[in-house]
C-alpha cells in the first residue's frame, strides 16, 4: 500500500537552511556517500509524530523535521544538532543489544557528544520551547511532539541564550525559575 507523503514545507527559519545542511555534511560527514535532502514537512493532525526522523536506502536519505520547528525564531544551533543526529544514523546503525534492537546504541552517543556540541543546550531549549508539547517515547527512542500542538503555540519560542541562562543551574537556585 503506497503511503501519501505531503510536499514539504517551505522553510521559515531565519538562517540559510540548505547551507546549514552543507556545512555539517562537509564538515562532519565527508565519508557519507549518499543524497540527502532535510525538509519540514507537515504534521498529522491524528497522531503524535516525531520531532525528526530519517529515511535512507539505496543512493539518497530524506531528513524529516516537524513543521512545529518551522518558524523564525527556532534557533540554527537546534536544528544542526537535530540535522547532525539524523545523518548520524545512516553511520552508526542499530544493533542487538539484550536481545532488543536499539537504534541509538552507546557508540552513536559518544559519536553525538564529539560532533554535537551544542547538544545539551539544543535539548534545553527544546525542553523549554516544547515544554507542552514534548514527549519522550523510550520504546521508540523518538522524542515526539503530542497532537493538538498547533492549537496552542502561538507564543513565541525563547531565544537560545534564553533557554541557556534558564537551564544554568545558578539561574535556578536564585530563584528565577
């Protein structure tokens, strides 16, 4: 059974994004020999999708990226983590371990760490962005954004040194949050 995908979106974002995809290909992922196009494609309104994913075989990968990232205010240094996280699957591969298939065996998080490191503030500001709308599938090891997200997120979302200076643990213990 043939599955409707709808057309991607066109990117809202403030920075260049097609170069931004350049950029880490050329700078961490010389080695990757296929096409790979990354777009924000338009969620369902039934389910709960994945915050990213990616879709690879033969000579070409398609990186998907929620639409609810597809907006001015989203920062660059979020979605070159999410793109970096991406292409590193066509790398690092999942494998057994227990018995279970896991996609994100503990070489792709050393792998992240070293080529990401903007990582931990990119889930930081996600963590605050998304706050509502946010969800960890562990079963799935897919962060994933609820349905219904588009009813509510009119506001606009924090900048990057924003969510920094709210992840600092000082600005926490000051009170401020």
């Amino acid at each position: 059974m043939q599955q409707f995908c709808a057309p991607p979106l066109i990117p809202f974002v403030s920075f260049d994004f097609p170069a931004l995809l350049t950029t880490i290909r050329t700078r961490h992922f010389p080695n990757v020999a296929l096409s790979i196009s990354a777009n924000f494609l338009k969620a369902s309104r039934a389910r709960s999708e994945s915050l990213a994913s990616i879709n690879f075989g033969g000579a070409v990968a398609d990186i998907r990226i929620h639409e609810i990232l597809n907006r001015a205010d989203t920062p660059e240094e979020v979605i070159e983590h999410i793109l970096k996280h991406e292409i590193l699957h066509i790398v690092i591969r999942p494998r057994q371990i227990d018995s279970r298939t896991v996609k994100h065996p503990p070489e792709f998080w050393e792998a992240e760490k070293r080529i990401s490191p903007e990582r931990e503030e990119a889930w930081d500001w996600l963590s605050i962005a998304l706050i509502a709308h946010l969800r960890i599938d562990e079963k799935r090891e897919a962060a994933m954004i609820r349905r219904g997200w588009e009813r509510s997120i009119s506001n606009p979302f924090p900048t990057f040194a924003d969510a920094r200076e709210l992840s600092n643990p000082d600005t926490v213990k000051s009170g401020y949050i």
